[in-house]
C-alpha cells in the first residue's frame, strides 16, 4: 500500500504501529501537538504509541517513515521506553482537540463549531503540521446535526491549551473509541487522560459501564474519580458496583463521606456493604464477595449449570456452587457443602445438588488472615472458597482475584511490565531523544 502525506488524525487511531522489520511495536493511540505563535500551523510532535505492557510512550514524527491504511511505519526499533507524559504546552487530538468546541471564520462556515477530525499533512522539510480542521455547526436546524465542512487551519479560533482546559467538551469520539474495549483497558485509558477529559468522560459513562470501570482504577484514582461526581450519583454508581469493591472504595473514604454514600444507596444494595465494612480488608470477611452462585439442595444440576452460565459472573464465581439451606441469600441457612463446575459437567442434568456434594472441602472463616486464604487457595486447588461462620452460615467467597488484589503490591495496576523482550533500549535512546517543542 502506498505511504500518505496528509491523514486524518481519527484514522490513526489503533493503527499498529511497526518498526522497520515489520516486527509491531504497538498502536496508535493519540497525536501531540504543539501550538505555535502568529497563528502558525500547529506541528506535530509525535505519536502515543501503546505497547503490548500498556504502557504509553511518545514516539517523535522524525521516526515515522509511512503512514499507510492500516500501519505506521518506524525507521528504527529503538525509541525511549519512558513513560508519555504531557507537557503544558502540548495538545493531544484524540483526548482533547476533537469534539471541542471553536470559533470558525470561513465563507462556508461562520460562528461557534465543533471539531470532528483534524488533518496533518508532511511538509517538504520532513515535519508534520496541521493543515485542515474538519467541523460541523455548534447547533443546527430542529435538533439535527448539520454536515461536516473542512476548512483550514488558519480559519479556526479556539485551539490552544488554554481554551482546550474549558469545560463543556463533548465525549462524542472518546465512546466510540471505548465501546468495545474491556473495563480494565478502559479504566488503563482513562488514566492517561487530562483530568478535566478524564472527568467529562466518567460523566458520559452510564452507572453500569462507569462502576466496571472505576472497580479497575487504582484507589487514589477512585476516590478522586468518585468525589468529583454529585452525591447522589456516586451513590448509584456504588450501587452498580459489585459490595465488596464498593466496600473497599468507601473504606478509602472519610468515615464521614462514607455513611452520607451509604445513606443515599438503596437499603438492598447497601446492607451487604454495611456487612463488608465490619471485617478488616486483609481478612476473608473483607476480602469476600457477599453475593456468589447460591443453591438450594432441591436444585437440579440443570438449574446449577444454567446460573454459573450468568455473564455477570467472573469465572471464578462461576467454577463452584454453594448449596445450602434456605434462606439462599448471605448470610444464608446452613452450609451443606459445594458443587464445582467440572462435576456438574459429568452428571446428568436431572440429578440434584445434593447428590453431588463435596461435603468435606474445609471453609474460610471470616476471620482468617490473608496468608491463611493463601495457603488455603494453595492446598485445595481452588480459585474460589467458601467463607462460613462459627453458626455454619454462608456468608460469601472469596475469589482469586480478590485475593491477588491483597496480595500484590500497591499500585500494581500503574506497575508496567519490565520483563522479557523490549523493543529498545531505554537508556541509550533517552540522551538521542528530541526536544518536543
């Protein structure tokens, strides 16, 4: 395919990006710009490339040889390693420019707008500039959205840092891009955000997708991410959470902060909650979720299968039954015993839990420690267990993921993979690096 010299920056995004074996070093996932004075074009500094660890890394326009439809294309394997961090004189097109709202002054536009795309082009001294800015009227006819017109650069008012820092900017192209992608990446993006975008995207974020995307921050995120929000809002959006995350969120929280959440939350979805913040955090009873894949022992093999088939369930949750007497919701009546996922598979639907129970597995008490759930998860094999009190009543499970949470250092989820293979040496390209603006 045959390289281009003018793109749309919206195409970019989740481009591969490839060094000059055609080995993939990452994807695309924003533009730099810098905005210069006398109303120059703004220059592009480079790319944010992600690699395959997550981590975010600037990659200058001087190392780009080919943009093509589906790739970029490096002149070397060996670019800084370091972590992308903006700078305040520094725009990114993705984050910040598109969906933005300007000022244009062309024959075929004139008045407030908004940014749908922006073009660069490559100038004959090898540097990229923008070029074109593609809009649509700030507000059409009965509602409607009016058409796109590109204009030129130097026809638009409104691009720089400054203005850029105003509130009111849409999300529009940010949820596109985030549609399809998994909480944790979701959750990994929204930290490279500004924090004004950061924000304005939590705000565009329905409870459901926002509470999945807040269980996957780190806590200083969380708490900031939460406090920003109306309280009545961050009430719902501990409500969508699963109880021991939201547990775990408020705990983070001013005992203050916390019962005022607590208070605004449906009583249903807080009780479970309320149960959580009795045990330490580094127990089973505050590690727990209060709500795993119950049973009755009247309940067919049948009815076990279809429940763990619930894709609101982690396939932890989903890999054993807990069958006990009624009541069925935790705490519950007493604890008979389990089923696991693998058994089930083996008998016939039409036979009972009960029949099928492994009775002798031990349990969790609430009270045990975080080296005992280790040594517990260790000895039986299990990606889930049971925690029950002195009076044989379930009370949840703990997962494996609950427990890595405990077990791995704070702030593992900002931790990047150092290990293995690396696409360049760090070090030795940090002195080579280019100023960026």
């Amino acid at each position: 395919m045959a390289a281009v010299s003018k793109v749309f920056v919206a195409r970019l995004a989740g481009l591969a990006v490839l060094g000059p074996d055609g080995e993939t070093i990452g994807r695309v996932r924003d533009v730099v710009l810098t905005v210069r004075l006398a109303r120059e074009q703004p220059r592009v500094l480079g790319l944010v490339v992600e690699l395959a660890t997550r981590r975010r890394i600037f990659v200058p326009m001087l190392r780009v040889t080919a943009i093509e439809p589906t790739s970029v294309t490096l002149n070397t394997g060996n670019v800084s390693l370091r972590r992308f961090a903006q700078r305040p004189t520094e725009i990114l097109v993705l984050a910040q420019v598109l969906d933005s709202s300007v000022q244009v002054r062309a024959p075929e536009l004139s008045g407030p707008a908004v940014v749908t795309d922006v073009a660069i082009e490559s100038t004959r001294t090898r540097d990229w500039v923008v070029s074109k800015v593609a809009v649509r009227p700030h507000r059409a006819r009965l509602g409607r959205r009016g058409a796109v017109t590109v204009v030129g650069f130097e026809e638009v008012d409104g691009l720089t840092p400054s203005t850029l820092a105003q509130p009111g900017q849409s999300t529009d192209h940010l949820m596109i891009q985030f549609e399809n992608m998994r909480a944790a990446d979701v959750a990994h993006a929204l930290r490279e955000l500004p924090p004004k975008r950061r924000m304005e995207v939590a705000e565009a974020f329905d409870d459901e997708r926002l509470a999945d995307v807040v269980q996957e921050l780190p806590e200083e995120n969380q708490t900031e991410l939460l406090m920003h929000l109306k309280l009545e809002r961050a009430a719902d959006v501990l409500e969508a959470m699963d109880p021991d995350d939201a547990a775990d969120l408020l705990g983070e929280l001013p005992e203050s902060e916390a019962e005022a959440l607590l208070g605004l939350m449906d009583p249903e979805e807080s009780e479970p909650v309320r149960r959580l913040l009795q045990h330490s955090p580094d127990t089973a009873g505050g590690m727990m979720t209060p709500q795993p894949l119950v049973l009755a022992p009247s309940a067919t093999v049948a009815e076990a299968l279809a429940r763990a088939r619930n894709p609101d369930l982690t396939p932890a949750l989903a890999s054993i039954v807990f069958v006990v007497r009624p009541p069925t919701a935790t705490p519950t009546g007493r604890y008979l015993g389990c089923v696991h996922l693998q058994r089930l598979l083996r008998e016939s639907p039409a036979n009972l839990v009960s029949g099928v129970l492994d009775a002798g597995l031990p349990v969790l008490s609430p009270n045990s420690t975080l080296s005992e759930v280790t040594r517990y998860f260790a000895t039986y094999n299990l990606v889930c267990g049971p925690v029950v009190d002195d009076e044989s009543h379930l009370l949840g499970a703990v997962a494996v993921d609950d427990l890595l949470d405990h077990l791995l250092p704070d702030g593992w989820r900002l931790a990047d993979s150092e290990s293995g293979s690396t696409v360049m040496d760090d070090e030795r390209m940090d002195r080579k690096r280019p100023r960026r603006g």
